[in-house]
C-alpha cells in the first residue's frame, strides 16, 4: 500500500492533527482539517470512527486558537460536519464546547469565516439535542436581533433555527415579540427558500398556544404579514407549503378570530394530505401538521369526509416501507377525525383501517403503539363498532393486553385507554379478557405507585365488570379481593375513588348473590363506602356511593337491614345521618340516587318494609322527603312521590 494512503487513515490523520496542533505549522494544519472534513462529509462510519478516536476536541481546540480565516473556515466546516445527522456527532461538539466558540467566529472580520460559523451552528440547531438559547437574558436578546438584522442569509438563517429550536416559554415568545423579532421575520421572507422555510418555522415557535402574540401578529402591517403566509401554503416547494401550513395552523389555535375562513381551512387540509406523497421529512411531518388543524375542529372533520381527505390518507398506507414517525401522524391523524363524529369512525372501518390497526399495535416504534391504542380508544367511541365486534377479538385483545406489560409508562397509559373502551358492552368477550391475563395485570396496574396508572387500570376493571356474567364477575372478585378494592375505595386521589365505587357498583349490579362480596372480611367494603360517604365533598363521591347503596338495598332482607342501619344511625361526629345532607344537595342526580335508596328500602311486598319506614319517620327523613315533593327535577320529584306512596301504603297497612 502506497505511504500516502496511509497517511490519511483516521488514525494517522489524528496523529497528524495533534503534531500540527503542537506547532507543525499553520500550513500542515489546514490540511489535516481539510482531509477530516472531506473523509467526513455524507460518511457516517468515517464520522463514528473518528469520534471513538477523540478527534472533535482537538478540531475545537484548533477553532478556538487559531487566527488564520482558512483554518478556522476548515475547522468549522469540519465540526458542522461531525454535527450533521448524528446525534453522537452532535454529543461530541456540544460537550468539547464548540457553541460558544462557534458564535465568537460570527463576529469574525471575514464573510467566509463568519458563514463557516453560521453553517456550522446551523448543523448544531438542527438537532433536539443542541442547548437551549436563553432569550430572557439582555445580552442574548440583543445578540439575537443583530443576527437577524445582519445582511449574511446564512446568519439570519441561523438566527430563526435558534428561535424555531429554543423558543418554548410564554416569556420568550412575549420577548421576542416585543424585541421586534416577528416584524424582522416576516421581512425576511422575501429571501431565499432556507431562509424563508426557518423564518417560517421560527415564526411558528413565537405565535404557538400565545393568543397575545398571535394577535399581534396578525396586526403586522394591517394583517399583511397573515396574507403574505397563507400565500406561501401554494409555494412550488413542498417544504415551503408544509412550515406555512404549520404557521398559519399556530396562528389559528392561538387567535381562531383571524383564520375562521372554512375555505383556507379546507385548502390546507388538501394541501397537507397532498403532502404524504413527499419522501423524507416532509412526508414524515406532514400528518402531525394535519392533526394539529383538525384538532377539536368538527366543521373540518366533515370536510374531510366530503372532500374524500379519509379515503387519500388510507390510500397513503398501503404505500410498502411507510417511514414510522409518518404511520405515527397518520394513526394520529385518524384517532382525531373519529374522535368525533361516527360517520367518520364508520368510513374508517369501511376503509380497512383495522389490519393496519392490529400491526401498528406490534410495531417496533413504542410511538406507532402509542398512536395505534389512541386510535382504537377513539374508533371504540362507536357503539355501531363496538356492537359489530370490531375491535373485541384477539386479534386486538391479545396485542393490546401485551402491552399492559410493556416498561413505558405512555404505553400502558395509551393502551389502558384502548381496553377501557373496547371493553364496555360485550359480555360475551369478557372471558376472553379474564383468561388473557388481562384482568391479572390490571389489578397489578391498580396497585401502582403512579396515580395514572391506578386510575386508568380502575376505570378499566369498571368497564371489564359492566354487564358481565356471574363466572366472570367471580373470576375478576377472586383476582381483586376484596381488602383491593376496599383500599381503592379509600384511594388518596378522588377520581380514583369515584371509579372504585363505580367498580363495586357493576360487581353487585343484577346478581343478588353478588352482594355478599360487600359484607365479606366482616363487611370491609361496606365499611370503606360509609366512611368515604360520610366524609367526602366530592358530590361524583357520594353519587357513585348512594347508587351502591341503592344497589344494595334492592336485594335480600339482610342486605336492606344492613344499609338500613347505616342511614338512621348518625355517627359520633354527626348530629344527623348523612343521607340528610345527600337528600338536601344542589346536585340534582345525588337527591335522585338518595330517595332511589329509600324507595328500595320501603318496598311494600318486603316484609319488614314497615318498620324500616317507622325508623326512617323517627330519624327525620320522612319529613325530609315530604318537602322534596315539588323538586325542580322531574326525577327527583317522580323518586319523592314513589317514595311517599309506598310509605303511606305500608302505614296503612300497618296494625
């Protein structure tokens, strides 16, 4: 092998790096950087060898040492380089301290060192990993402003990658506004596609969830500054369409006054959805910006449908090697137009979205999983979907339940939420939950330290309960127990509370024998509804309680006595029984469940119903009930009368 080839291996060229840094002289120096970079440039395995070989602190060393324009022009050639498309490139430049010395060679005397520098930190700002530029801070602000006033595109350029990367606060936005930064961006539109694709991104980052800067902007010039973005959605370049998109969709979620025009709205959809034909970012970005503009937006999500938008983004699946981070935005996309309306859902399913589903669920991506389950919670909104059995097989159930399993918290968040609602109304499936290991992890998930996750779990045993068959309600008891629930019940955060009880609720709902399960472990359960009805605030508490309680009062004699003596016995702390407060409540549902209660109680065939009415009379919620009789809500007052009539029966009755 010739000398010469030798001596430009990654290791010789290091070894010649760090003589030329030692004094070799300028002249050796500017080769060694000039033979890294161009070894470098669009070869990863050369950058990562490199990188293993320390080479990046020695090129930044040489950066901030040297006075020649060519060596510094190289060494920041060669350091954007290392930054350009790997992020351990990125690591490198960023822990050898290359940013500060990067923007101490902007204010260098030669335009060509000064755009190496621009070109450069431009690499770096690409990445999530570059640091955050502090606009808060006087001195960084001005720096800032004079970047974008400069006549370099390369350093304006670099002054709205700074701001698209860093500009997340209410306060920089608020700064930046005030600093003049919008009005310089939108001048800055006129000039170079770069330059107007990073003006038009950082532009975004400033109006994004600010209605006071949003507003402001669209002031700009009599709302010229607006016009001359929307006009940029039909620019002849795909990326210039995409960021003007993602500006003008910003603008309308922080002022919805200034793009309310259905017709603009429209076009952006058609735009966007045009836009998953481009390879590369563009295509990978452009279903996340759908999903922002059809965000909570019904009158579009009907668009969609008359303008054939579902059936284009479908036709976009099928395409072989669909990038991940685009079938992420795609299943995102397709979980906010069902989110709403059925016509939607039902076109989705018509459209053989489901097979999709089902792989996405099995995806490498954990984000496509996440995307695929939010989805299914959406599609799952449908009772026509539900009712048809859609989503309740294995082929949804069996991946869904793995997921349960799976190490990230967003996941099984994300896939909780899909089984709590594929769950709900098929009792012939239950039993496929139970033997699946379903019902095992979600009592696991219950227990969890994190509140989420508990209450996700809880709402989805409620679910799994709702309508279900003795065997499998037995099954779900057996796998809770009873001190599980009853500590549930008694959950520090009231929502999950609400759940518990709501849990219990469906247990004892249709089945007598049901009951028992509440007065086991000498009446554990039992104990903790009382206790959280006589202490709670929470009006969705007491409701859920009373309509347990109601539950229980509709089944045997023993089970009516037992409530019985909870609701006319105060407690050491009451001066009366805490059905008096339900019974006098604003919330009309919990005066309802609360007199549903004394209805159950004073059934006339039951035996002992005279008698519970004598000590509901001495207890004072008779006499309660009797002012109730013209409520303002009809079921209330329909609940009172029926009360009322059954109590006179009986004491007419009565010897």
């Amino acid at each position: 092998m010739p000398s010469t080839a030798v001596g430009n291996r990654p290791e010789d060229l290091t070894a010649r790096l760090d003589i030329a840094a030692a004094g070799d002289g300028e002249e050796g120096l500017l080769r060694v950087l000039r033979e890294v970079k161009n070894q470098i440039i669009g070869n990863k395995t050369k950058k990562l060898l490199y990188l293993q070989l320390g080479v990046v602190p020695r090129i930044v060393s040489a950066l901030g040492s040297a006075r020649d324009p060519a060596i510094i022009v190289q060494a920041a050639a060669a350091i954007g380089s290392f930054a350009c498309g790997v992020e351990d490139g990125v690591r490198a430049v960023i822990d050898a301290d290359a940013v500060p010395r990067l923007f101490n060679v902007l204010s260098h005397a030669n335009d060509k060192v000064v755009d190496a520098g621009a070109r450069s930190l431009r690499m770096i700002f690409q990445s999530k990993l570059a640091p955050k530029y502090d606009f808060l801070k006087e001195k960084n602000m001005k720096f800032l402003i004079s970047l974008l006033n400069s006549d370099n595109d390369n350093v304006t350029e670099l002054a709205a990658s700074i701001v698209a990367h860093s500009c997340e606060a209410r306060a920089e936005q608020k700064a930046l506004c005030d600093a003049g930064a919008l009005q310089r961006l939108v001048d800055l539109l006129e000039g170079s596609s770069y330059q107007k694709d990073a003006c038009l991104d950082s532009i975004a980052a400033i109006i994004r969830k600010n209605s006071e800067v949003g507003m402001h902007f669209a002031s700009i010039g009599t709302g010229k500054a607006l016009n001359s973005i929307v006009k940029l959605i039909k620019d002849r370049n795909p990326r210039t369409r995409l960021l003007a998109c993602v500006c003008v969709i910003s603008i309308g979620h922080a002022s919805p006054y200034y793009v309310q025009d259905l017709q603009t709205r429209t076009k952006m959809m058609l735009i966007l959805v045009e836009l998953l034909e481009e390879s590369g970012r563009v295509g990978d970005d452009a279903p996340f910006a759908l999903s922002d503009l059809v965000l909570d937006d019904e009158e579009l999500h009907k668009q969609a449908i008359s303008v054939n938008a579902v059936e284009k983004i479908c036709n976009s699946l099928h395409k072989n090697q669909i990038h991940p981070r685009r079938l992420q935005g795609i299943l995102l996309v397709f979980a906010e137009l069902c989110s709403r309306l059925e016509e939607c859902r039902c076109l989705l399913i018509s459209q053989q979205v489901l097979s999709t589903l089902a792989n996405a669920l099995k995806h490498d991506s954990p984000d496509v999983r996440v995307a695929a389950c939010t989805c299914i919670t959406n599609l799952s909104r449908s009772v026509k979907n539900l009712s048809a059995g859609h989503l309740s097989n294995e082929t949804f159930i069996v991946p869904l339940v793995q997921l349960l399993h799976d190490t990230s918290m967003s996941l099984q968040v994300a896939a909780l939420g899909a089984i709590c609602n594929v769950v709900v109304d098929f009792a012939a499936q239950k039993l496929l939950y139970i033997q699946s290991g379903c019902i095992k992890q979600l009592v696991q998930l219950s227990k969890s330290m994190d509140s989420t996750l508990r209450l996700k779990a809880v709402s989805a045993l409620r679910n799994v309960t709702f309508l279900a068959d003795t065997i499998s309600k037995e099954s779900i008891i057996l796998e809770l127990t009873i001190s599980t629930l009853a500590s549930l019940i008694c959950d520090s955060e009231t929502a999950i509370q609400q759940q518990a009880l709501a849990l219990v609720g469906n247990l004892v709902d249709g089945y007598a024998d049901s009951t028992k399960h509440i007065f086991a472990d000498d009446g554990l359960i039992m104990n903790a509804v009382v206790r959280q009805l006589r202490s709670a605030f929470s009006a969705e508490i007491c409701i859920q309680g009373m309509l347990l309680l109601s539950n229980i009062a509709a089944g045997f004699e023993p089970h009516k006595e037992a409530v019985m003596s909870y609701l006319v016995s105060p407690h050491d702390d009451e001066s009366f029984p805490f059905i008096m407060r339900f019974l006098q409540s604003k919330e009309s549902l919990l005066r309802t469940t609360a007199v549903w209660c004394i209805v159950n109680l004073t059934y006339p065939d039951n035996p002992n119903s005279s008698t519970r009415v004598a000590r509901l009379r001495d207890a004072g919620i008779i006499s309660q009930i009797k002012t109730m009789i013209n409520d303002p809500c009809l079921d209330t007052k329909y609940r009172v009368r029926t009360a009322l009539e059954q109590c006179m029966t009986l004491e007419n009755n009565s010897p």
